[in-house]
C-alpha cells in the first residue's frame, strides 16, 4: 500500500477510534446520570444493570484498545 492510503486509513482509523471514545464518554454519562437518579441501587434488577453496563465497557475498552490507532500505527511499524 502506498504511502498516501496508508496515511489516509490511519487518519479514518483514528477519526473512528475518536468517534468511538466520544460515544462510549455519552453512554457512561448516560449511565452516571441513570443512577444518580432517585433508582434504588439495592435493588437487584439496578445491580445487575450495573454489572452489565461494567462488562460492557471493558469489552468495548479492550476492542477499542485493541483497534486503536496507536495500537495499529505500532503493529505496522515493526512488521
């Protein structure tokens, strides 16, 4: 691959990954705010939303991490 398209798809990898980050920020205020809310946080329906929403994020972390723009700027670099 040429130098420009190289460039050029680290450029939408890292606008992606940008995106990305912003959107899952939203979800976590998003969720901050749920449970600010008046929810009762004993309750085991709200924990279990709670435990679900912790997965999520660190599978979404570990994707973006793994899909990362650094991540794949330094895979490239040492091949």
């Amino acid at each position: 691959m040429n130098k420009h398209l190289t460039s050029a798809k680290n450029q939408q990898t890292k606008a992606t990954s940008i995106d990305e980050m912003e959107a899952l920020l939203d979800r976590i205020a998003e969720f901050k705010e749920f449970m600010n809310s008046s929810v009762d946080t004993s309750d085991p329906g709200v924990v279990q939303e709670y435990r679900l929403f912790k997965q999520y994020i660190e599978w979404v972390s570990e994707d973006m991490a793994t899909d990362s723009y650094i991540c794949t700027t330094n895979q490239q670099s040492s091949h």
